[in-house]
C-alpha cells in the first residue's frame, strides 16, 4: 500500500484516486504527519504531493524524516519533489520564468520512472511528454545520487531520479488528466517500482469489507437509515451481504423524495433483496412541520431535524441493537494538510449519533470509510445494486422541499415529482442524462395565465435546471437541444393540470447556485 503525503495541493485527492485506479490501496495523511505514523503504516511506497508553499521560503513544510529511512520508493510531485531536493542537499531556487500550465516535458529515456513512456519522439531520441506543469521555484541542481530525467524550457530539471532507490522527482502532476500520460507514470511507481500487487479491485474490496464488518459487529444488530442515495444503498448491501438479517434498515419517506423512489427503495432492498427495511411514511409529519415556513434555511434545519427526531424513535423501539452504520465515504473523513479538523470523526448531519437516545450507546460501523465515490459505486455494481441508482444524479438532503420555493404543499409537491419525472424520462430517452450532472424541475409558485382550447388557464410556473459540473462547485447550464426543450415543455404542459408554463434556467454558478433555494 502506497502513502500520500499532503502539503497542500488541491490536486490530494487526485493522487489517490489515480493510485486506486491501478489497483493499488492508499491513504493520505497531512504532510506533519508523526514518524511512528510512517513506519506503523509500513507503506510499500510514498507519493509527496504538491503544495501552495515555496521550498525557499523559511518554515515551510517538511518531509518526516521516517520517509527517508523506511526504505521503501518516493515520488515527489511538484512542492514535493522541491521539498525533496532541497532537504537531500540539492539546490531550490526561486525560478524568473514560472510555469503554469501545459507544457512540453523532454524526458531522458534512461530512468525506470519514464523510460517508454512517451507522447511523441523527438528528432534527437528523447521521448517528448506534453504534461501539466505548476511551479514557481526551480530545482537548480538535483542531490547527490540523482540525475536529471526531464527537462523543459523553463525548469531545466524538470524531473529527478535515483533508479537504485527508486527515489524520484516530477515537477509536473501525472496526477491531473492534462497529463496525458500521468496514468502510466503513477502506475509504473506504484506497480513496477513500489511492487504493488493491484489487487484492490471491487470484488477483493467487498471481500474484505464483509470480512471486516463480520469481525467488528460479530453476532450483534446495526441499524442503518437507508435513504436510497448511493452512499446508503451501497452500505445497506454490503452490510445486507455481510450479516443479513442482524442488519435492519430505517427508511424515513419525508414526501419530498421524487416520483416512485420510496417504491424503488423498498422494491429493490426489501422485496429484491430480502433487506429488513422499516419503512416510515412520515409525509404528514414533514409537511405539518413545513407549513408556514418559507425561508429555505429554516426549512432545511426543520427537515434535518425532523429525520433525526424519527430516525431515533425508530432505532430507539428496535431491541439489542448496538451499532449505528453510516455512508461515510473517503473524501469525508480525509486526513489532509487543508484540512486539519478532518482528523476528528466526521459525522453526517443527517445521521447524527449525537441525536440518538442515550441508553442506545451506539458504535459506528462505516465499511465505505476508506472508498472514493467511484469506488462505491462499482463496489455496488458488484453487489448486484441496479446501476441507473448508482449513478443517479445527487439529489439533496432536503429534497424537494427546497425545490418548490417558499412554503411547501402537498398539491406543489405533487405536481413538481410529475414535471420532474417526465423531465428526467426524457433526458434519459433522449440520450442527454449522463451528459448533464444533475437535472431536476423547480416548482414556481406563482401563477400565469395560458389558454387550452377553449379555456383560460391560470396556473403554476415549473423552471427546468440541468447543469454540467465536475466538483458542484462550478457549473455551466447545459446545452439542451430546443427540440428538447420545446418536447419536455409541451409534455409537462399538457399532461399535468396546474402546470401551465415551463421555464429554462440559463444561470451559471457562479453567481447563480445549482439549487434554487
Ligand atoms: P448549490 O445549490 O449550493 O448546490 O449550488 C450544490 C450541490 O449541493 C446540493 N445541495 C444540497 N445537498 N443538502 C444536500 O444534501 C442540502 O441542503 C443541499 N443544498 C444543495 C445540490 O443539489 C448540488 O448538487
């Protein structure tokens, strides 16, 4: 198993994806992380990260000394390889030419790290790599023991290595997809060099969860409150797989869940897979709690809540139950340099343990703890999940009760799941479902006029919002056809009565959110 250190770079988490992509378990840990800590996790290998700092100003971060002496190969990416250099006796030099951004890396042949690998030949014999670069200070002069492996323009040491250590350097991140070949890089260090076995693969990773999950709760109860989101369904399987009937599941149906997903959700865990799923039907208690409250803060805090209080009256009737299961997932607890207060336990809001009664003294079981969210998904794929659930857009805690604007009423809720659903029916017929991250109707609880044969109608608003995203953070509003458009319209229009005028949201974020409220 490999160790990535974190200085920093926003690029952590990318490494480790990389690295589990070849089949290869890692972890990251902040980059002041203890010497003990190094050699208790007897790594087979250990990736340095970037980071925003530079090498030569005083006090900035440095390499443990354990990761020198374990023995084992070191990769340095950028603010690493610089760390690396500088603490190993070569020379770090503020460079006048900063590089960011694509660049043309000539990579010397003879290193094990990038021998053939290469994205176009030069006439002189050496492999040309077009890569992402970075980098405000340059290694002048590598340390003893090291040569030069790439070179740019600018960084004329561009990439060191020490083949008999298997210590190397890049100034450049394989990690990042404008890499071309970052994925070969990373996985000749972790593969050849480190001699990582890449046997971490989703049918190897449910094994040893089941095995894991088995020796934590023996022959004792979990209680999990499933929502039908992939963290929960995924975590609902495996532990169903793991100790099946010791495993009971609540399922709070809030009445904001969009059209036919509480049937879904039982159909697919209580009667497909013989799940011991609980099924609550609280939609009164949600819209009596909802009703007058229009600020969308205050409705999220009173949906939060409200789940809270019904998961524990329900976990609270169930006898000898003595675990709490979670879908905490990797990028939730990571330990990072950002990130100090990720070394606490994280817990999601939506399954606080802090809520629960006192008497039930409640031991966390969370086997998705150490996996990516790719990773879940195809470890639910391995456990026979349906895969349209797995890689379903994300829809919010709150759910509809922050998509129809204001205060919130059956009838609103009621119209918005059928606008919704014909909107989603028709981006997954039309192709355009996996190319937009997240696609939802909004109901506008203002009324317009139209007119149908003979009548005049005078009804509610619903807006349409697809958007294409990476990290949620950014978004640009999706490109869908006018066809389309103008198809979903008309089907909303005409087949739902109280819905007389469908909107497209062409907001970006920024400034606009994905959400309306
Ligand atoms: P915004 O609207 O902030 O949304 O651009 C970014 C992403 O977060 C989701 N979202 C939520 N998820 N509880 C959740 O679990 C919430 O209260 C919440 N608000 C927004 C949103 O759907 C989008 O994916």
């Amino acid at each position: 198993r490999i160790l990535i250190l974190d200085f920093g770079s926003q690029y952590t988490q990318l490494i480790a994806r990389r690295v589990r992509e070849c089949g290869v378990y890692c972890e990251i840990r902040a980059c002041d992380v203890a010497d003990q800590a190094v050699r208790d996790f007897a790594p087979s290998g250990v990736i340095l990260s970037g980071g925003p700092e530079t090498v030569t100003d005083a006090e900035t971060p440095r390499i443990p000394a354990a990761v020198f002496e374990v023995g084992v190969p070191l990769l340095g990416i950028c603010y690493g390889m610089q760390a690396m250099a500088a603490q190993l006796g070569g020379r770090v030099a503020p460079s006048e030419h900063k590089e960011f951004g694509y660049a043309q890396v000539r990579a010397r042949g003879h290193s094990r790290l990038l021998r053939d690998i290469e994205d176009h030949a030069s006439a002189d014999g050496y492999g040309l790599l077009d890569v992402w670069m970075s980098h405000g200070d340059r290694v002048e002069a590598p340390p003893e023991g090291f040569l030069v492996i790439a070179e740019t323009e600018a960084a004329p040491v561009a990439g060191i290595g020490d083949d008999d250590r298997g210590w190397y350097g890049l100034q450049f991140h394989p990690e990042v997809t404008h890499t071309a070949q970052g994925g070969r890089i990373l996985e000749r260090f972790v593969r050849e060099i480190c001699g990582c076995p890449g046997d971490w693969t989703p049918g190897n990773i449910v094994e040893d969860s089941i095995a894991r999950v088995r020796e934590q709760v023996g022959d004792r109860h979990v209680v999990l409150g499933l929502s039908g989101g992939v963290d929960s369904s995924v975590t609902a399987a495996l532990l169903h797989r793991a100790i099946g009937d010791q495993l009971t599941c609540v399922f709070v149906d809030n009445g904001l869940l969009r059209q036919g997903e509480a049937d879904q959700v039982m159909a697919t865990f209580a009667r497909h897979m013989g799940v011991r799923v609980i099924h609550i039907d609280a939609e009164d208690r949600f819209l009596t709690a909802l009703s007058g409250v229009e600020d969308p803060e205050e409705k999220r805090r009173i949906i939060g809540n409200l789940f809270v209080e019904i998961f524990d009256e329900e976990a609270g009737k169930l006898q000898g139950v003595d675990f709490l299961a979670q879908g905490t997932i990797y990028p939730d607890v990571v330990e990072s340099a950002g990130n100090a207060g990720g070394k606490s336990h994280v817990i999601k809001s939506h399954h606080n343990v802090g809520g629960l009664p006192e008497t039930m003294k409640l031991k966390l079981v969370e086997p998705l703890r150490e996996l990516f969210k790719d990773e879940v998904r195809r470890v639910g794929l391995e456990l026979g999940l349906p895969a349209d659930m797995l890689y379903r857009h994300p829809f919010p805690g709150p759910g509809l009760g922050v998509r129809i604007l204001g205060e919130v009423h059956k009838r609103y809720a009621d119209l918005l799941r059928r606008a919704d659903a014909i909107f989603i029916e028709e981006l997954r017929r039309w192709d355009w479902y996996d190319r937009t991250s997240q696609a939802f109707a909004v109901f506008l609880p203002v009324r317009s006029v139209g007119v149908t044969g003979d009548g005049r109608r005078y009804e509610y608003v619903v807006a349409l919002r697809a958007v294409e995203t990476v990290d949620f953070m950014t978004a640009r509003w999706a490109q869908l056809p006018y066809e389309f458009l103008d198809h979903v319209s008309r089907r909303i229009i005409n087949e739902i009565d109280g819905i007389s005028r469908v909107v497209y949201d062409i907001s970006g974020k920024p400034p606009a959110t994905i959400e309306w409220e």
